[in-house]
C-alpha cells in the first residue's frame, strides 16, 4: 500500500483547494480538485483491498505525474507553483526508485540505501518548501489583515472628518442664522422705537390740537348761534317795518340796509359752520383710534385729507398755488381700515407731494410750470387702490430704496423727520396687510400706489 503518496496527493490537493477558495477562483476549480480529492481516497480503499502494490505504485505515479501535469502550467495556480515544483522531485525519484526495482533487483537491494537517502531528501525537500509556503502564506495574510486594519481605520477616520466638517458647516449655518435674525430683531427694535417716537409725537400733537380744537369750539358756537339768531332778529325787523309808515325812499333804504345785515349774518353763519366742520375734524384727527377696523369712505378720506394738506401748505406760503385733482371712484365705497391711520398716511404723502411741486415751483420761477396733485381711487377684484401723483422734483435713483427706511429724509435739516414715510409704509403693510409701491423719475414727479386687501 503506497500510504505516502496517497498523503502527498492528499496534502497537495487540498493546499491547491485553500487557495483557490481564499483567491476567489471560478468554482469550477473547487469542484474539479474535489473530484480530484475523492478519486485519490477511491484509489486509496481500492489499494488497500487488492493486495497489488507494483500495480498501484505505478498508479499512484500517474496519477500524481496526472495532477501536477494539470495544475502547475494553469496561470491560475502561479502562485503555487513553489510548492508544486517541490514535488516534482519526489515523484521523479520515487518512479526512479519503483523502476531500478522492477528491471534490476539486484542493483536496487545493493544501492537501496542510496535510493532511499534520495527518497528522504526529495521528501524534506516537500516539507521544506511546504513550511516556507505556510510562513510566505502566513506573512501574507498578515499583511492583508494590517492593510485591510489600515483601510478600515482611514476609513473611520475620513468618516470622523466629514461628520466633523457636516457639524462645522451645521454650526456655522446655525450661528449665521442667529446672526441673521439678531440683526432683522435689531433693525425691527429700531424700527419699532422710531414708530413708538412717532406715534408719541402724535400723539403730544393731537393732545395740543384736540386743546386748542376745544378752546376755539366755544367762541365759534357763539357766533353760529348769534349768527343765526341776528338772521331771525333782522327778519322781524323786515316785519315790523312793514307796519311802519314811511316814505318809500325811507323804506327802501332801511330795507337795504335790513337786507345787507341779513346777507352778512348769512355769511358769518356759513363760514362759522365751516369752521366748525374743520374744528370737528381736527378733533376727530387727534382722537386716539380705537385699534379696530371700521367701514369708511376712503374718497371722503382722501379728498378731505387733500384739502386739510394743501391749506396747511398754504398758511405758511400764502404765494403757493396748485392744482388739485380728485379722481375718485364711486365704485370704491367703504373699505374695513383704521380711520385715523389710513388719515395719517393719506396727510403724510399729500404732504410730500405739495412740498415736492413747491420746491419744483421755486426752482424753476419764470418757467410755465402748473403744480398739480392728484389723488385716484379705483377697486380692483381683491384690492382697493389709491394712488397719490405729483409733478415734482422726483426721487433720485441713488436714495429711491431708502425713503422707507425709519430717519432717512431728502429735506433739509429741520424741515423733516424721516420718519412720515416709515411710519405709512409699516401702517399700508403691518396694520392693513397691504401694499405700498413709489414709482418716480427724477425732474418729473412721483406717484405712490396703496393697495388694500378687501
């Protein structure tokens, strides 16, 4: 029984069996080398049972001669030809050895230990070159687990370093975010103080105006009623003298005069009630709204608020005229506002439109210039609009996107605050939820457009 090449074509098979499966190779390697590994154990039983060992070590010749022959001219199994080429040797001279015996017994029983001191050193030769495959195989994989080690920890760390740089770029998003809205908040606190300013300027005003409303109501109720009341004396007078006889020169001439009285009584009673209207109206402006949306007619709104604006110009300039052009809409009606508000808005862009043609006006002296404001109203499907027109000086481009921002103004030092415009815009779109456009050309007027949701 030829035990030891059973074992080397056992041992072999199954070192070229371990590295086909560690290198990834086609399955069809695996299984043939395992019909390999099981004809060696078939040839094996089949030795054992017939008692032929000239026969079957001739068998075990060509079928190790048969593998090596198979494997060792693949390109697959280059790696394994260390140990492929090891054994070579040994089959060699166990052939040479099995050969001598079988044509020459007498010179193989007189050199027979010479052929087997080069059975034994071919065989070491295998177990040598098989312990320093095992050690090359051993460095091996220890440097592909040090490499793969290597990689997973470059990986951990290039991991580490774009979650670290995912939370940098978070931080720093949040903090320019907090930037962000620590600078909107500052600019609404400032906004906010120069309203609350405002509004206490106001309302100081409307506390003086409401005053002096109140002092000038008393005296204007007297002449309104005496007024009246000297109306009436007159007429009974006209009565009286009726009954009186005189001459009709006489009677003609006290009637004259009894008609002239009446006429001026007439007169003062007219304008007193005119008064009165402005006296109501001044307190009506100074009274504090009540915060609530009420309906109200924004043509009576805006044509009152274009007069009140254009003779409070007119009493500090009794020279300056203009033209004054209401075109209102009927269609309009009553709008949900705040009254007193929408009154501030209104007198504050009358107020620059006036002061615009005005200084237009004296620039141009000898020019054939006509200073005209107009005011139109018109509702839209969801809005109302109004726009306020001048032919003025105009916005420069340069300042046109900053006449909204709270302090800023184009007058001189002393002539205005630069906070009316401010103060409308935030009322047009806080109060009202709406829209407040300018649209102007610099030597040739502006318009300002107000839209109002309905």
């Amino acid at each position: 029984m030829s035990i030891d090449s059973f074992l080397i074509a056992f041992l072999l098979i199954r070192h070229l069996r371990k590295f086909a499966q560690n290198t990834g190779l086609a399955p069809f390697w695996d299984r043939t080398l395992l019909r390999a590994q099981y004809a060696a154990l078939a040839l094996l039983v089949v030795d054992v049972i017939i008692d032929e060992d000239h026969v079957f070590q001739w068998a075990w010749h060509v079928f190790l001669l048969g593998l090596l022959w198979f494997v060792y001219p693949r390109p697959e199994f280059r790696p394994t030809r260390n140990i492929v080429s090891a054994v070579f040797p040994l089959v060699l001279v166990n052939i040479v050895v099995d050969f001598i015996e079988l044509v020459a017994p007498a010179f193989d029983k007189k050199y027979n230990n010479y052929f087997d001191m080069a059975q034994l050193l071919a065989f070491g030769w295998v177990i040598a070159a098989w312990v320093s495959t095992q050690r090359q195989q051993k460095a091996l994989e220890k440097e592909r687990q040090k490499r793969l080690e290597e990689e997973e920890r470059n990986r951990l760390i290039a991991a580490q370093n774009t979650q670290l740089e995912s939370m940098v770029a978070e931080r720093t998003a949040e903090l320019v975010r907090q930037k962000e809205e620590l600078e909107e908040t500052l600019t609404e606190l400032r906004a906010t103080q120069a309203q609350l300013i405002q509004q206490e300027k106001m309302a100081s005003l409307g506390e003086l105006t409401a005053g002096i409303a109140h002092e000038i109501q008393n005296p204007l109720n007297f002449v309104n009623n005496f007024a009246e009341v000297s109306v009436e004396l007159c007429q009974e007078l006209n009565d009286e003298l009726a009954k009186v006889d005189l001459s009709d020169s006489d009677r003609d001439y006290v009637g004259g005069i009894i008609s002239d009285l009446v006429q001026n009584q007439q007169k003062i009673a007219h304008h007193g009630k005119r008064a009165d209207s402005i006296v109501k109206g001044m307190l009506q402006h100074s009274r504090a709204g009540s915060g609530r949306k009420e309906p109200t007619d924004l043509n009576s709104l805006a044509d009152e608020y274009l007069r009140l604006a254009y003779h409070g110009l007119r009493a500090k300039d009794k020279n300056f005229n203009a033209s004054l052009v209401a075109d209102l809409n009927e269609n309009v009606g009553k709008v949900d506002v705040l009254p007193q508000d929408m009154g501030r808005v209104l007198l504050n862009l009358f107020t620059n439109a006036f002061y615009a043609v005005q200084q237009k006006q004296k620039r141009n002296p000898d020019a054939q210039y006509q200073p005209t404001v107009t005011v139109s109203t018109n509702r839209c499907d969801e809005d109302v609009e109004i726009r306020v027109r001048d032919n003025g000086v105009g916005i420069p481009d340069s300042v046109r996107s900053k006449i909204f921002q709270p302090f800023f103004t184009t007058k001189p030092t002393g002539e205005g605050t630069g906070l009316g415009l401010s103060l409308a815009f935030d009322i047009i779109t806080k109060g009202h939820g709406g829209t407040m456009e300018v649209e102007t050309e610099e030597g040739k007027g502006t318009e300002f457009i107000i839209r109002i949701p309905v």
